[in-house]
C-alpha cells in the first residue's frame, strides 16, 4: 500500500490523552496496543504521569525524541488543538482524533473543527476524524482507536477491509462477519471526515494486496463522483465493494442532518450509481456476512440458472421463492443430467430441480452417491450456479456431505453454495472443511438465493464496465447559446435537443396572426407562447391544445399573447409556437439535473400521470451508452407498454435508448454550464421518437 | 387441551419399525423417548426383535397387551397398511405416519394414500403424515418422530409452539429461535396432511394454555375460508400466529407442486388473509426469532410515534431508515420531555429523537441517569414505543444498562426494545437480565424497527377484529337471476349492481334503430350489443363510443347488430344497449372472485393501462366493512389521484368504500351462485361513483 501506508501501517504511535481512567479513548489505545502485541514504539503522553503501563509516559509530543508516524488524540475537544499544534511541530505524519465535539456539536465545534483543518493542512498532516472510533491494522496489531474496536473479541486475520463512517453501527459489521468465522485487515472508522474521507481509504485499500474485499458504511459523500470512480476501480480490480448506505429515507436522512450534519443525498442516484460501480448494496448485517462469504470463493455464476438439491422439499420451495425475487431462474435439467442422477438419486427422490435426495441421504455410506449426482449437476450447461440444501442435518451428515463438496468445489467454476440450519457449534467439524475450501455456509434457503443473485450482479456489473468506454461517450458538438442561469425557451431548447439527435415536433414561430396557414401543418396543432422569461407557460395561459380550424388558431394565437403580456408585462416575448401535436404512441418524460453531489444525471420515466403519481423513473449518472439507456428503461414499470403490451404495435426502443445516451454525452460534456434539462413529454412512437417540449436551465454563474 | 390430546400427550406410545439400524426412523423415536425421559410406556415393535434398547420388543401391535394411545409407524410405505389395519383392531386413537412413498410419490402412492385414509377413518384413527418428521412435546418429552427433531439440541421448555408442513425447512426455524434463547412447547410437522391438518393443529394450540405463540410454515391449504377463521380465533385469543407461507412465487409453487403436490393458492389472497386475521407474515429465519422475541412481552404499541437513544448515531439513522419503511415514526419529543433530558444527557450530545446519549454512557456511573433520561422519554406522550441502541457496547455497560431498563419495563406498557450487537457470549449476564424482563434484545437496527412495527401492526389488527361484525355483513336482498354457468348480460349485471346500491350509467336498451332520441340522453353516449352469450363484446364489433350526433347513433345502432350477428350467427340477441359515456373522474376496475380455497374475494384497482401494465390492485376476502374497503384503497399506488392530485378536484373515497364493501357482503351472501364479477370501469367522481359497465357470471352447476 502506497496511499496513507504510515497510518495503516505506523513504526510508532503517540497516544495524547492516557490516564488511570479506563474510560479515556487514550488509555483504551495503549492497552489495547499493549495487549494485542503491537510491534512498533508507543509513546503515552500525559505531562501528569511518568509511566503508564509500564511505558515511559511523556508531558507533551514535543519530548518525544524519535519520529512519530501516528499521533491518537484522546483528549477533551477544547484540548486538541495545541496536541495538533505540537504534531505539526513534531512533523508528524498522521493523527487520529478521537475527540468529540467538533462540526457534530454546535458553533463552537464548526469553528474548532475549521482551525484544526487549518493547522492539519499547512503542516501537511492527514486526518482521521475527529469523532472517530478510530483504526485497526488486524496483521500488525495496530489500535489506534478505542471503544468496542480495542474490546474482545480480538477479529481474526482476513482478506476484508470495512471503512465506516459510524463506529458505533460500523462495527457492528464487523463483529457480525466475525461470528461468523471471516477475518479482516483493516478497520477504519471516519467520524466526521473532516479530512481524510471513505472514498480515499477505499482507493487506498484497493493498493493493498492484503485487502481481497472492502466493506463500508456511508452516511454521504459530498464527491458522488469520486464515490463512482473508485467503485469502478474496485470492480477493475476484482475486490468487491459492499456498501451500505444510511440515511436513505426521509427520516433517514434527518436524523443522519442532526446526528452527524451529514448531507446524504438522493437516495435513487446512489442506487444508480451503484449499479454503474457494481457497488454490492447491503441493507442488513447479515447481508454483509453472507455476502463476503460468496464473494470468497471469488467464482461467479454465467447466467441466472441455478440447480438446487438436497434434503428438504421446504428449503427448495423457498429458495425458489427468493431466487425468483432475485432474478434467479430455477433451471432445466437435460436429459443427460436427470439420467445421470436417476442412477444415485433413489426412486421416491426426484431428478428434476429442484433435486429431492431424499431424507437422510447426506451419509458417509451414501458420499460417492451425492458426488456424482452434485458432478452431474454441475456439468449441466443450464446449471450456472448450484445451491445444496442441508438444512437441518446434523454432524455427522454435514462432515460427510462437506468432504464431498470441498474436493468437488476445487474442481469447478461454478459458484456452489450450502444452506444449513444446523447449530454451528454441532456441525463445526463441517463448517471448517467447507471453510478451507471457500464453499459458503448461508443460515437459511433465502439467504443463499440473494448470495447467488449477489454473485450474478457482481459479474454483470464487471461485464458492464469492460464495455464502458468514456473516450466513446464524447458530446457530438459543443452547445452555442447557454447563457450561464437561464432558462431558454422552448424553440431553443428543441433546437438543442435537435442537434444531438432527438427529434422534436415541427414547428413554426410567428408573431402574431395572419403569418401562418393551418393547412400547412397538420392539425391539430398546439399553440404556445416563446418567452425565456416564462418558464411555467401554462401557468400562464401561454398554452392552447387541440387546434383543428384555421379560425381556431388565429384566435389562439391572439389570446396566448395577450395572456402572457398581462401575466408577465416585463417579460420579452419571442412569438408564438405553433407545432403539430402528436398523437398516439406512449408519453415518456425525460430529463437531467446536474446535481451538486453527484454531478448531471439523466432520467427517463412514464409521463403524464405516471410521471408524477406513480414515480415510474430511473436514473443513471451521465454519461452512458445505449446498452445501460435500455437497462433504465427495463428498471420502469411501465416496460410491457414500450413492447406493445394489450395488443397495440411495440414502440421504438432502441431510439429511446439513443436519445438518453445521447443526452446523458451532452449532459456530461457541458456540465459546466448546464443546470437541468427537462424534455416532457417526449412520445415513444412505433416508429422514433419525438420530442413535444422541452426545457434547459443553464447553471447560474456561481455554479458554474 | 381438549382436541387431539392424546396425540400430543400419549399416557403410551408404540413405535413400528425398530431396528438396530440407527438410520431407521422408529429406531430413532424410541432412543429419543428413552434419552429424554419420556414419562409414558414405550412398546417398540419389530418381529424380530426379542428387545430393543432395554425394552419388550413386540412383534406386532396386535400383542401388546396395553392400551395405546398413539402409534408411531416408520415401517417403508409397502408396509404401512397392515400396521394401520392392526391399529385400527387395537382401538389405537392417533397415528404418526413417518414414512414417505404416498402422494408426493406417483400414481402407486396415490393410492396407497387413499386407502391409508380410508382405514383410518373407519377405524376414527386421526393420522399425522404421512412424509412427516413428527411431533415432539417439549414438557412431557414426547419424541414421536425422527431425524433433526430427536437429535440435539434439545429444546428449552418455552411457550412457543411450532406447526410446519416441511419438516427439514421447518424445523430450522425452531433451531434459529432455540439460538435465541426461545422455548417451545409442541413442534408438529405434518406432511403430506392426508387427514390432520395444519389449520387443525393450530386451532387444538389455541386450547393448550401453555402455548403463547404460534409459528407455522405452510406451502398452501386447500381451505382458505378455515385458515381465516383460525387466524381470527389466534387474534382473539391474543395468541400471535407466525406464518411463513412458501411458494408465493411462480417459481416457488411450481417448486412446491413438483414436491408435494402442494396447492399453493394465489399469493395476494393470502396476503390479505393474513392482514384480515392479523396474522404475522415471516419471510426469513430471523424474523422468526425477532417477532417472538417482540410479542413475548405481551406489550403493543398504540401508535407509530417511536423514541430511540443510544450511544451510536449510525444506529438511530439505520433504525430510522427501517422504521420509515414499516411505518414508524420518529416522534417529535415534547418540551418537558427534552428538558428532562438536558439534566442527564451531555451537553455534546442530543437531546432531540433521536437522542443522543454520547460514547460510553452505558456505564454502571451513569445507571441513575439513564433510568431519568428513559422514563423520561417513555412518558412522552409522542413515544408510543421506544428504542434503545446499546449497538456494540461491552460487557459492563450492557449490564448496567439491562438493570435500569429491566427494572423500568416492569412499569411501563410501552414496548421497549433493545439493539445489541456484541457478541452474545461477551453479555450473556445482560441478556439474562434482559431476558427475565422480557425486554426483547434484537440483533440490528433494522430488526428492532421491523420487530416494534410488527408490534403495531398486531394491535391494529386486534382493533380490526374487535370492529368484524358479521351479522352486519348480511346482503340487502336476494339476487333474482343467478342461474348456474352463465354470465348475465350488461343490462341484467349492471342491474344486479344497482340493487345493492352501486350507481351504474344511464341505459337504454332498444332492438334497433329508430326507437330512440338522442336528444333523451346526455351525450355522447356509447352503443353495445346486448347478448349474453356474447362475452367479449369488443372483439364482436358490437361497441361503438362517443357517439354525438342523432344519425351517428342510427348508424352505430344498425352496425353493432350487424357486426354481432355476423360474429355469432347462433347468438340470442336482446337488443342494443345505449349508454351515457362517464367524463372526467378517474377510472377504476373492482370486482369479485370466487376462489376454490379462498371463496369470494373482492378486488379493487386503478383501471385502463394501470390495471393491465401496472397490476395495481388491492383485495380482501368477503365479507368486508367500508373501513377495511377504505384499507384496500390506501394499498393503491394510485391513492393520491382519488385525493385529488395535480390540483384536480378529490373524488368520492366514501362512495367507493361503500360500493366495495357493498358487493363483498353481496358475494357472500349469494356465494353458492356466484363466480365472478367484474365492474370495468367504475368511475370515481367527485360526488359519487358510476359503473359504466359489469359482467357477473354465475357458478357452473358443479361448482354450486
């Protein structure tokens, strides 16, 4: 490891802050250092003491004589400052700042937290925290940290690495994976990350050949780009990135504004962005140990066909149930595979998925038996993935079927995972011989579907990114007349859309009336006012529909006029559209926003009352190209009407797909000056597609 | 216990099928009886056996000189027959049936099936099984059955009872609650449920006193109507009825179908069973243990308003994020109630919810100010419940916490809930502590908010119980008309409707043109071929909508009875319907099925393309009450249109409610003749409803 490699890995450690109280953050550090056998120097200060656990204790940072690579700061909030001072004397590298009582506590915090920044960054000393839990190196017995990260039970040493934003929650990751048997690497707890955030340590953990696998636990990132680059590099690495996310209700994220002054952002770009990182999402603790389990194996399933076998009809049935969830299909078995098990599966079992062995079939008597009816299942081309249900068979059953499993997982690609329900202390000799041989262990049939599905995703989302080319995602051409926070009219806004691509309606401005024959266009027609100054045109009578009649139309257009000029008597007023209305096809809304976390998103969603009642939309940040367009669209609820749902001709896909892209390249190229682009409705045809209306909002200058 | 009483507490029990062969199932019940110190006669039966394990060995049942209360038979399914047949001779009251090769099994065991039941029922023999694991009765050490259920670990004696028609997946759910500290009373598993039934069995726990809580696993019953009626007497009793339904996917009942020829039953009719019966749906193990954890303190909430407070922020913004997603609240806390909270929370923590105790509160120091800070906030009028996050807090701190919050659950009828993470083992003393006070300990954040909102959820139910009235629930009037397997026409269904009080448009019927004035109706109106044996009028051509002017009606009159006769020459035709067209409102689909295993159940959804795409519908078994009608309506994704969204005017929710609840008691009352209805569309209006058309179609003679 390159990045922060003196943090993770300190030849000396100061701790400010020890004192006879075993509450003290600091005296918590030196013991739990001391205790663990940490290898490197430790310096207690506190100018009260001469010794603490039988180390010299020092006054200040400033007597310590050798270099120090790490300083842990335990002491009150109002004493932190002058220990930083000391540090930036000292030339010290990195502190910890365990103290609470900064940008979390009110004014005065703000303000401390501000000078501390300062002093860090003019002295050139990265932090973590302050109001952090602090840091563990499992390898080399590093605690620089206190609480429930110095206490038992000691993690075991492991290939995973968890940043957390909460140290309180976040560990609770960890001591749920260390229950069940995963051992870790490092673990870092961020606090206020006034310095030193999630995203950089992930990068960094990413170098460390020791880290196999990064689980972290975020309130908000106020980079989602950055938290988007680094998941991609995750995902090129091969080192999954679980990640779970707190604060995505609106109660959620109030209570994360109070606790913690955390901006966490939307919800739905996070999700995006997840899917665009292949960030494995977790959403419970379990989810984190069963996930970790799967990915150890580091095999991942072809395709969504999984053949599941075992003891218990029950488990099958519900692994179904959550596979089909989950995306999982229970597969067809050929000819040849159901011949092959007829030979060792006994009659009153079943050779079709899911595969009844039949009760008691997991024995040592029956081992050659269940390895070639679990070979057999495996060669099946359908079989991407295998899930062996144990349920609840017990210890002698389990080794058996676990030295069966084991020699065949080293033969094969193929994920293969193990639902058992036994207690873990009757089947230990079982789960250590699965252990060694990376087949994971799930606690319930459910579980082991989601891993599975888990597993799929991960390899999807690696395909999606080989395919992502940003050098291919350049804008056609460079936008003329976005006027940094405007708005720009309709007729401006179309010419955009028109010249990356999207069609729009025909249309034709004029001044007034007399200038335009009906029979010219094909009615009926809409009429609407052209002014930048009035955004919201129907607001203000700007907007007539339906136009069938020469007459009409005159008049409509003399009204909207006189509507606008006496609703907005400042507003310069361009003329009157008057564009040819479409008819039939499907209503679709898209659009942009260039949002300050995560920088321009695009979104496309059912239009009309769909659009605002039922919420049918999806999103991905800019830009992408057509392949992930289409997987927006097929996130919407509305999809069996694009493919010609109740009988009526199937719509044009494939343009909707290239519109997005296309508007997501534009979006990303011009981020600097683009604030939002609304195109509503925009009509999916049989044929195309055609935009009816649309709006850009330029950034405002400050923006910019 | 008054029903099946000696099957779940034999004075004696006689078990076919031993054998020195541990693998047999008989062998397996015997030695379990044995090591747990069954208090009964035990008589093993094998005719070449002189004894077994110390015991007589008999050579059939017939030689067994004592009377037997229950017969445990594990003999292959050839063999099953003649024990039955010795049993019935022997007067033998109940009978396990371990074996499997019945139904599950193929056209043989099919009818090995219904001989079994036809020898049982003539000798008044009640059977469990056949294909089942057994029964165990915890307190008195009954182990009829075989495989995990004998084995260890032995269930603590708790009040808890398990039903489960799998056994293997069953029976993982007691071991995920017996990790948990939960105790039981009977594990039934049934089988293939030739004649004892899962419904049965939990109506006979409802009589045992010593069972609280009931936790079941089924894969369908073909008796929809009797598990309603259970789930009601459970609530009434205040007994919770924990259910985990498999196979509610396609996948998931085809797996269940291929396994035990199980009828799983539409999904969304169970789901509004469970709601109407207040029984507790479970979806994963752990919500198992989290459920009977949570209901075991007997304490519910009487609103959603929740207080939590910890040492860990992460924690809260987790809980909050679960709770807003079941429904909970984070209450607003009253002035006095933060003013309490300032003399004994930090001032660098928080002392609005949620509330922030600050690292290390936990503490034996701090018990005093603890107990202040919760009774405190436990008075709040706000917090109906209230959440505690001890999260990863040690040894000594979760002690002294589980002191204070035992001694202040004893004087509260909130419920109190606790979030722990360590590990079990380092705060055992707590969870004792914890556990004799009934204050649920749960396992993540998520967990505790999903546990109080199931809490809520069976309150709210109770009150909905208290509320069903059936003798309320009788249909105004006898339907004239039904008469078997056919489907009524427009005219006489929508005339049905009306007559118990459903508004439907303004017809006419004519038999061809020139009877009729436009002027007469409101235009425009609609035109459709009146014939009950043409179904699909559409595909007919006999429709014809928005017809404005006199000649066009003519027309249209003349076309439809054309195009009719031209579709189906053999067809009765009655007429031509003309119709008032509905404007504006928003259109609705409701109806009526009468399900093999649920009976009638009535539907309501959004109409048009969201019925068809977007399947946004709600249903409950009939008969209903407006108020629950009203439940149905909130569960549409399209509720805020009926509000009135997007500024338009509210519709008329009470006329909707009324007209659903309305033709559930009418689908009860005629439900020996009626199939089905469907009202498409019903027109919510501002004031009032209209349907614009129905079909009602009456049940075949052999359905009746």
């Amino acid at each position: 490891m390159h990045q922060f490699q003196y943090l993770f890995e300190p030849r000396s450690i100061a701790v400010v802050g020890v004192s006879d109280d075993m509450a003290r953050p600091g005296s918590q550090a030196v013991r739990a250092l001391l205790a663990n056998g940490y290898g490197g120097r430790i310096f207690p200060v506190n100018p009260k003491y001469q010794g603490f656990e039988g180390l010299r204790c020092y006054a200040s940072i400033a007597d310590i004589e050798e270099a120090i690579d790490l300083v842990v700061i335990g002491v009150p909030a109002a004493g932190v400052l002058p220990v930083l001072e000391a540090c930036a004397q000292k030339k010290v590298g990195y502190a910890v700042i365990l103290s609470g009582g900064f940008r979390e506590s009110g004014p005065e915090g703000i303000e401390r937290e501000r000078r501390m920044l300062e002093i860090a960054r003019a002295a050139n000393i990265r932090l973590l925290g302050p109001n952090c839990l602090g840091l563990v190196n499992v390898h080399s017995n590093v605690y620089a940290g206190f609480g429930s990260i110095t206490r038992e039970p000691k993690l075991a040493q492991g290939s995973v690495s968890l940043v957390t934003q909460s140290g309180g929650f976040g560990y609770s990751i960890a001591l749920a994976c260390a229950e069940a048997g995963i051992g870790f690497r490092h673990v870092v707890a961020t606090g206020n990350e006034s310095d030193i955030d999630t995203v950089q340590l992930i990068d960094a953990l990413l170098q460390d050949p020791g880290t196999q696998c990064i689980v972290a636990y975020i309130e908000g990132t106020s980079d989602g780009r950055a938290l988007l680059q680094v998941g991609r590099r995750a995902l090129a690495a091969g080192k999954p990135l679980l990640l779970w996310k707190g604060g995505v209700t609106e109660q959620g994220a109030r209570a994360a504004e109070s606790h913690t002054a955390s901006m966490t952002g939307r919800y739905d770009f996070y999700r995006a962005l997840f899917k665009q990182a292949g960030i494995v999402e977790i959403q419970e603790l379990h989810e984190a140990v069963d996930y970790l389990l799967a990915f150890s194996a580091g095999k991942y399933p072809l395709g969504n066909g999984v053949a599941v076998m075992g003891v218990s009809g029950g488990s099958a049935i519900v692994f179904a149930d959550a596979g089909e969830r989950s995306g999982l299909a229970l597969c067809e078995l050929t000819p040849a595979t159901q011949e092959a098990l007829a030979q060792v599966v006994p009659h009153i079992g079943a050779i079709h998925n899911p595969i009844d062995l039949t009760a008691g079939y997991f024995s040592r008597s029956n081992q050659e038996k269940l390895e070639r009816a679990v070979r057999a299942t495996l060669a099946d081309p359908n079989a991407h993935s295998v899930c062996i249900n144990l349920a609840t068979t017990g210890q002698a059953g389990s080794l058996a079927a676990a030295e069966v499993l084991s020699r065949i997982a080293r033969d094969t690609q193929k994920p293969l995972v193990v639902f058992s329900s036994a207690p873990v202390s009757q089947i230990a000799d079982a789960l250590r011989v699965f252990g060694e041989a990376r087949v994971p262990v799930l606690r319930s049939p459910s579980r082991a579907a989601r891993a599975l599905a888990a597993l799929l995703a991960y390899r999807q989302a690696r395909e999606r990114l080989a395919r992502h080319d940003e050098t291919s995602m350049q804008a056609p051409a460079a936008a003329a007349g976005l006027r940094p926070g405007t708005s720009l009219s309709e007729t401006e806004s179309k010419a955009l859309l028109a010249s990356i691509g999207i069609p729009v309606t025909r249309d034709v401005i004029v001044k007034g009336p007399g200038e335009i024959a009906l029979s010219s266009m094909k009615a009926p027609v809409v009429v609407k006012v052209v002014s930048a100054d009035i955004p919201h045109k129907t607001e203000a009578g700007g907007v007539r529909l339906g136009i069938a009649t020469h007459e009409a139309l005159e008049l409509a257009i003399v009204q909207v006029l006189d509507n606008a000029r006496t609703y907005a008597p400042q507003a310069r007023i361009d003329g009157v559209l008057v564009s040819e209305m479409v008819r039939g096809g499907f209503e679709l809304i898209a659009g942009m926003v260039n949002d300050d976390v995560f920088g321009p998103v695009v979104m496309v969603g059912a239009g009309g009352i769909h659009a605002e009642i039922l919420k049918d939309t999806a999103c991905r940040l800019a830009p992408f190209d057509e392949i992930t367009a289409r997987e927006m669209l097929d996130e919407l609820h509305c999809r069996p009407i694009l493919d010609g749902a109740r009988g009526s001709a199937p719509l044009d896909v494939a343009a909707i797909a290239k519109a997005l892209a296309a508007l997501s390249r534009f979006a990303w190229a011009h981020r600097a000056q683009l604030q939002e682009v609304d195109v509503n409705p925009l009509f999916a045809l049989p044929d195309g597609i055609v935009a009816a209306d649309a709006l850009v909002v330029t950034r405002k200058p400050t923006q910019a």
